[in-house]
C-alpha cells in the first residue's frame, strides 16, 4: 500500500502570515493535530502543530518559562522568546517539514513517524503539497492489509512458519522445532522466557490455516 493510498487530500492550509490564533482555532474545529503554512505560491514552508503552541504564554506562566530556558545561549533564548510570544504563524510553525512522496510505501511513513516522533507528514507530488498523512490514516493500512495467502496444507503452514521465525522476531538463532497436524501448531524448543513464547505463538497465529497452537517449551522435544 502506498502513501496516495491513505493520505488526506482535503488539507486545511494557512499562511505564514495568519495568526496562531487561528491556528489554534482552525486545529480544534477540524480536529487535527497540524496544519501545513504555504506561500502564496503553494509551496510548503513548515507546519504548525499542537507541539508548537504547548510553550504559548497564554497558556505556560512567565516563571516558569524562564525557569526552562536560563540554561539556554541568547539565540536560542531569543528564538524561543519569539515562538512563545509571536501572534504570526510564520514565527511559531516548524520550518523545513519532514516531507515524503505520495508512492512512497506506507511502511516508510510509520518509520519516519517513529523515528522523527511525529504525527502527521505532508505528503508531495513533485514539490507541490497534494496532501496529508496522519497517524490515524494509518490505520487504513491496518485493517485493508491483504490476508496471509500461505498454500494449504501442514507442510506449507510449517515452513511458512520456520521462515517467519527468523524475521526480526527475537527468535532468531534458537533451536525451535515445529511440527503441523491437520492445522494444529506444536512449538518444541528451549525458549524460556514469556515474551519469546508469546512471538512464536503470535507467528503462527498469523499464517492462514492455522487452527490452533500448541506450545512443548521449555525442554520437552519431539522423539
């Protein structure tokens, strides 16, 4: 599935020179957590999120905020005096947005999104802004997901498995045997901590035609 498939197309847009207040209101009437600032051109200079607006002076006391930014060199001082205190949203927003293309594959999204710690990412079709993708559009990849279309039969169900073992499971490398009776799964092998168990049980559970799974650990193996 690729980005095009589940992004916003309808985006809410402001410009640098709208007021955070706004901002502010535009975020709570359309529930959405940012909003991408373009020029008047359309090209897409940051967004403005709830992040931005969390150290606002209406809504942090100035004690505390000078408390938090002593430690901070004058630039920086003076660059968070501004994103507090601006009414433009072209002061507060984030400049130079994490971008990703519309057929970029979902998986690269969720990525970013963990890596970068954000919530939502605009999405562009050969520099211009064609949409949004949130956290919540990714939902849409979880439950469209195609079904495991593994081959029927015990032999197929168990060598479907053996290959998912070793992919990022925290099973890699451990002697684990698997044996498939008319769709019922039996795990043997020495893994003896609670979390392996339940990853190889989870990866069986997610191979179409399994029925059921048995697990033999720690130490009981098959004759």
């Amino acid at each position: 599935m690729l980005v095009k498939d589940v992004m916003t197309t309808k985006v809410i847009r402001l410009s640098p020179d709208n007021s955070v207040r706004q901002a502010a209101k535009l975020m709570f009437e359309h529930h959405v957590s940012g909003i991408p600032v373009v020029d008047d051109e359309g090209n897409l200079l940051g967004v403005i999120s709830e992040g931005d607006l969390i150290r606002r002076t209406e809504l942090c006391s100035e004690a505390s905020v000078l408390v938090a930014d002593m430690a901070l060199e004058a630039d920086d001082r003076a660059n968070a005096f501004v994103r507090r205190c601006s009414w433009r949203v072209g002061d507060v927003m984030t400049a130079n947005p994490v971008t990703i293309e519309e057929d970029a594959p979902v998986k690269q999204v969720a990525r970013l999104m963990q890596e970068r710690g954000i919530k939502r990412i605009p999405v562009m079709r050969g520099g211009e802004l064609v949409g949004i993708v949130s956290r919540a559009d990714l939902l849409q990849a979880i439950f469209s997901a195609r079904q495991d279309e593994t081959a029927a039969g015990d032999e197929a169900i168990r060598r479907s498995i053996l290959v998912r073992l070793g992919e990022n499971t925290g099973l890699e490398g451990m002697d684990v045997t698997v044996m498939v009776t008319e769709g019922i799964v039996h795990f043997w092998g020495k893994v003896e901590t609670a979390a392996c168990r339940r990853a190889a049980r989870i990866v069986a559970e997610s191979v179409h035609g399994v029925r059921g799974v048995v697990e033999h650990f720690p130490d009981t193996y098959p004759q």
